[in-house]
C-alpha cells in the first residue's frame, strides 16, 4: 500500500511543478489553489509511504518519479521539446528509480 501511496503522492508533484506557469507568479488564485493542493496531498503521501519505505529510498522515488513525469508532463502539455538526448536521460533516470526501489529493503 505504501508503494501506491507514495505513486499517487508523485503524481500530484508533477501536478503541481505542471499547474505552475498558470499561477501567473501566484496571482491567479485558482491555479494557485491547485498547486497548493497538490503539494500537501504529495507531502503527505510521502510522509504516509515514509513510515514504512525507508526515507532515503521513498524520498528518491518520490523525487525522481516526479521529475521523470514532469518531463513527459512538460513534453505533452507544454510543448516542451522530446529530443533523443532527453528521452536518453528520462530512460536512463527510470532505470536508477527502478534499480533503488528493487535494492530497497
């Protein structure tokens, strides 16, 4: 259960880091609501996945697992650029996300 808590928790990181630009520097308060939102919802699904996932290991994933779907996110929805050396680097960083949650006790 905390494996899929600490998922949904990186999914409402990349929720947030992708609703940012539409905060307009936090002076639209809707889109601003959402990024608050998103960022106690994920606290609080790595503090929840925390308590049984060592922290190093739940805080990398977490991390890591956002930054890979803010890429994609940046990709998709803000027409951020899908280079080959990028899709190399988003690889290459699921891969180590992969390898720290299979070394993980």
């Amino acid at each position: 259960m905390a494996w899929i808590v600490l998922v949904i928790a990186g999914l409402f990181e990349v929720g947030w880091a992708s609703v940012l630009p539409a905060t307009g520097g936090f002076r639209r308060p809707v889109p601003t609501a959402v990024v608050l939102l998103c960022m106690v919802v994920s606290l609080a699904g790595l503090e929840y996945a925390s308590r049984t996932i060592p922290i190093g290991t739940a805080y990398a994933v977490w991390t890591g697992a956002a930054v890979a779907g803010t890429v994609v996110a940046g990709m998709v929805v803000h027409q951020d650029p899908a280079t080959i050396p990028r899709m190399l680097a988003l690889m290459a960083l699921l891969g180590a996300l992969t390898a720290v949650k299979l070394t993980s006790p």
